[in-house]
C-alpha cells in the first residue's frame, strides 16, 4: 500500500517527503554523535546569538519528534498532491516556500512583541549571562527556543485546499470522523488562534506560525483566483 502511494505522488510533494526524511534521518544520526542539528538548523529569533540567516530556510525540513513530522508528511501527501497536481509542479513548490516564509515571518513578528513587552525593545541585544531583571531572563529564555517544522507551509496548503475544495468530505485520523475541508480548516485556525494567545509554560508549539502559513496561503490563492497565468 505505502509502496503504491509513494510511487503515485507527484513529484514536488515526493521529494519533500524524501527531503523531509533525510533531514530527521540526519537528525537522529548526528544526535547519537553529540551534534544537535536542531539547535543548528532550527529558526532562532532573530537578535538571538544563536540566530543564523540560513536557519530561514533550513528550519521548516527539520523536526523535533516522529509523530511531528508524520503528521506534517501525512498532510503534505493529503493536500500537497490535489494542489501539485491542480498547480503543477512549479506554482505548487513557489507556494510552499512562500507559505513556509509567511509563517516564520508572522511567528517572528509574534516573538518580537513578546519580548518588547517584556523588555521595551525587541532587540535587547541579550547574550548567554547578560540579563539583570527577570523580563530579561523570561526574553532570553523566548530567544533561546529554536522553531521547528513544515507546519507552517502544511497550514497553508490546508487553507488553500479549504478554499478550492470546501465541501470535500475528509476522514480525520484522531478521532476517525468525516469533516469538510471548511470546516477543518475554520477549526484548526480557531484552535492555533486560541493556543497561540493562552500563557502555557508547557507548549512548545509556534501557533502564530501556523497561523503565518494559513494567512499567507490564503493571500496567495486570492491573487491567483484573480490572475491566472502570472505570479510564477
């Protein structure tokens, strides 16, 4: 079964798949060797002294656990093919990476608020031991938490399914229960939505970045609606 499916894939979501995988892969590989390549690859905020320009575009093919990028992978195949194959393999792939930006953009925008509410600037200019107060400890410890995952880009190809196929019936894994494209994407908007705004020491989630994804996934299939045959 897995062996058909891999092999009726089209072709950009396959080798986001593979890509995607090589890079966990890599991951798991280089952890057992002492090398972090989460805390190397991973998207930093961006006056943190851990922050890379590269991260940018590394950050969205890393993932933190199995089940992260499962779900991630899933939903690429799910709704990275009807759109790969509706688009083409170009506008397909222009629209992942413009979607994955959108959600680093947004999650980025989120983090510097946080920490000018906490510090009065959002570039403090915080290193490892530099901080006197305890909004600097809690800006620091914001900064220090790198951002991982497709969820961002999958959020958008969510969206942009929702809006080219409302009313298709989709079965959900966790619980198993029909639902229509619309109605999923509303809900899991809502739900990064609430998340996000909710002080939870305990989640690790970039909800904002979800929400980055799903904002500029519907952007984008706007301007394509109204023109057709440009934004390449």
């Amino acid at each position: 079964m897995f062996g058909s499916m891999f092999a009726n894939m089209p072709p950009v979501v396959k080798n986001l798949v593979i890509i995607n995988a090589l890079f966990f892969l890599a991951t798991i590989v280089m952890q057992n060797q002492g090398i972090n390549l989460i805390a190397e690859l991973g998207l930093y905020y961006v006056d943190s002294p851990f922050f890379k320009p590269y991260q940018l575009a590394t950050h969205f093919f890393m993932h933190g656990s199995l089940m992260h990028i499962f779900f991630n992978m899933f939903a690429l195949i799910v709704f990275g093919s009807h759109l790969e194959r509706m688009w083409g393999p170009k506008r397909f792939l222009l629209f992942y990476f413009i979607t994955a930006m959108g959600a680093a953009i947004l999650h980025l925008t989120v983090q510097g608020y946080e920490i000018y509410q906490l510090t009065g600037t959002p570039f403090p200019g915080l290193e490892l031991g530099d901080y006197g107060s305890t909004n600097e400890v809690k800006a620091f410890a914001n900064m220090m938490i790198p951002t991982v995952g497709a969820s961002g880009a999958v959020y958008g190809l969510i969206a942009a399914f929702a809006m080219l196929f409302p009313n298709t019936e989709l079965m959900l894994l966790f619980p198993p229960i029909p639902i229509k494209a619309k109605w999923l994407a509303i809900a899991l908007a809502a739900i990064a939505v609430y998340q996000g705004y909710v002080d939870n020491p305990g989640d690790s989630v970039a909800h904002f970045a979800h929400l980055g994804g799903m904002l500029f996934g519907f952007i984008i299939v706007k301007i394509w609606q109204r023109d057709k045959n440009s934004f390449y």
